[in-house]
C-alpha cells in the first residue's frame, strides 16, 4: 500500500516525522496552494489534512472541491482550525 501525504507547513518536520518512522519512502509532501492544489493528480491522495489552514483561504468552498478532487475514493479529510471562542 502506498500512502501519499499533502503537507503545507512545516514540511521539514514532517519529512522528519517520516523518516524517524520508517515511512518517509511511502509518503510525498507537496507545497500548494490549498484552492488550487494544480500539480496534484486526481484521485492519487488518501489523507489531505489542513491544520489552521482554511481559516486563512478567501474561497473555503473551492478549497474544499480541491480536497474532494484529490482524494482516492475511500480517501479522507481531516481539517482543524483555531477558535477564538
């Protein structure tokens, strides 16, 4: 199985991450654009995550539809922001 990881920030540390865990020949990080993500095929990812991310994007809903059009069917989303409240 091979697992492809989207990380926008901090790349180094994921990079890092997957390396202490054995698992950095399984993973792709990319640096894009969260509207847009152009230079990522169609259904070739099986996780996007965006931490503290979409509060930050003009076009949420665009956004959104360039997750859904990444991801592999079966493939998942995890999305985080911080709260004011």
């Amino acid at each position: 199985m091979r697992v492809a990881v989207t990380a926008i920030r901090p790349l180094d540390h994921c990079r890092a991450v997957a390396t202490a865990e054995g698992l950095l020949d399984r993973c792709r990080f990319v640096l894009a654009s969260a509207d847009s993500l152009a230079d990522i095929e169609d259904a070739s990812v099986d996780v996007v995550t965006a931490r503290s991310v979409l509060i930050y994007v003009k076009d949420k809903a665009e956004a959104l539809l360039a997750f859904y059009r990444v991801l592999r069917p079966g493939g998942g989303s995890v999305c985080s922001s911080r709260s004011t409240c």
